[in-house]
C-alpha cells in the first residue's frame, strides 16, 4: 500500500493552507498513494470556520484520504480522517513547565482505530509518542501501522526520532509521522524493525511503500507480542 505525508509549516488561514496543500495533494495522487497524513494542528490553536468541510472536499475531489491535525469544538487536539472517517483526540495533552503546549484542550477518552481495506491504523498526536502504552494498546488490536500527526520541538529532535523508533520496534508496526516545518524537526517513517525508511526536514512531500507481506513475515520470524507475559509484570 503506497502511502503518503507532507512536511508542512503551521498557515495563518484556511486559503494560505489550501494554496499551500493543493499541489502536494495532487503529487501524492499521481504518485498513487491512497492516503495523505498532515501535521497536528495544522492552523495552530484556533478554531476555523469552513476548514473541515474544505479538507473534506479536498479529499473527495483528489480521491485520497486526507488526515490532516486540527483544533476541534471542546476544544479537543484532533486528528481526523476526511472525507468519512474516524477522529481521534489526544490523550495526552503537553503541559510543561514553561513552554507551549496543550493549555486549555480537553484529553481525549481512548485510542482510535481506523480501518482501510484489510489493514488496520492507529491515530496518535506528537506527545502520545511518550506513553508506549498508547502504542502497545493499538497493537494488541491488531494494527500494522500508526499515523501520528505532529508539531515538536526542535530541540527534542532527537528524542523525537529516538522514541517514534521504540514505538514502531517494540509493536512491529509501521509508523508515519507529519510534522509541521515551522517547529524544526522532521517528517518521517520507520519501518516495524526500527528502521528509518526517509526523512524530510523542508517542506514537501514523502512517498512509501507499507509492505504488509514483510511485517507479518517479520512478526512470524520475531513474535514479539506473542512472548509477551503480562501476568510477570502487570501494573
């Protein structure tokens, strides 16, 4: 399953962020992909009118699913699924001592699958990355692949990969992640075994390949989650 996403900055409005995403939309669609992930809070922390139903058209017309991070009613972190799928809120809101994050945003209630065709996605926002028991969860659900939309700190940027490479080796999973590029680190992939498939640390757009034949020959030959044994070390 070819795949897609987009290493974006943060727009100002929905008409900067549409001129901004057209082109890029049309690239993952000429290049096959069938899905496109978009960084977390794409417009910031403000609510726009009209931005939902716009991704949804966009979507439709191009015949991709758009996964696009977004401030929601409540206010909720959202990572929606458009033209008609599923939302996710995140859980784990960041509230550090001194810096931006998530003041004010509700916490979501759970994980989210989204299912298309045969295979399984787990939908997850940039801090969630710190809590490996989000991503365990999701694999015990029988998820191949997570999509995480983004907006981390540039002086975390090695963490950041440290901890999306954990998160995909620990759950053998895929896991794509869209940053926006106004926060200075990267937009990338790994592959189930750890490792890095591309990075992109400008704005522009990736394209890979999920090869589910591999992941499950991979989790056949290495059945991590089958040697696990939750009754030695239940919390």
């Amino acid at each position: 399953m070819r795949v897609a996403l987009v290493h974006l900055g943060k727009k100002e409005n929905l008409r900067e962020l549409l001129r901004a995403l057209s082109p890029w939309v049309e690239e993952a669609r000429e290049g096959g992909a069938r899905l496109l992930l978009l960084p977390e809070l794409i417009l910031g922390k403000r609510l726009e009118e009209g931005l939902e139903e716009s991704l949804g058209e966009l979507a439709e017309a191009s015949q991709l699913f758009l996964l696009a991070g977004l401030l929601a009613q409540g206010p909720r972190n959202r990572l929606r699924v458009f033209p008609k799928g599923p939302h996710y809120d995140k859980i784990h809101p960041y509230l550090a001592l001194g810096e931006e994050g998530d003041e004010g945003v509700e916490a979501g209630e759970g994980p989210v699958v989204w299912t298309l065709g045969e295979r399984r996605f787990g939908l997850a926002l940039c801090y969630d990355l710190d809590f490996p028991e989000l991503f365990r969860s999701y694999a015990l659900m029988g998820v191949e692949a997570f999509l995480v939309g983004s907006a981390w700190p540039g002086e975390y940027g090695e963490l950041l990969l440290v901890l999306a490479r954990a998160r995909a080796a620990e759950n053998q999973a895929y896991l794509l992640l869209a940053n926006r590029a106004d926060t200075g680190s990267p937009s990338f992939a790994v592959a189930p075994d750890g490792h890095l498939l591309g990075l992109k640390d400008e704005e522009g757009l990736l394209l890979f390949d999920l090869d589910f034949a591999f992941l499950e020959a991979y989790r056949t030959r290495y059945p991590i989650l089958r040697h696990r044994r939750p009754e030695a070390y239940r919390l």
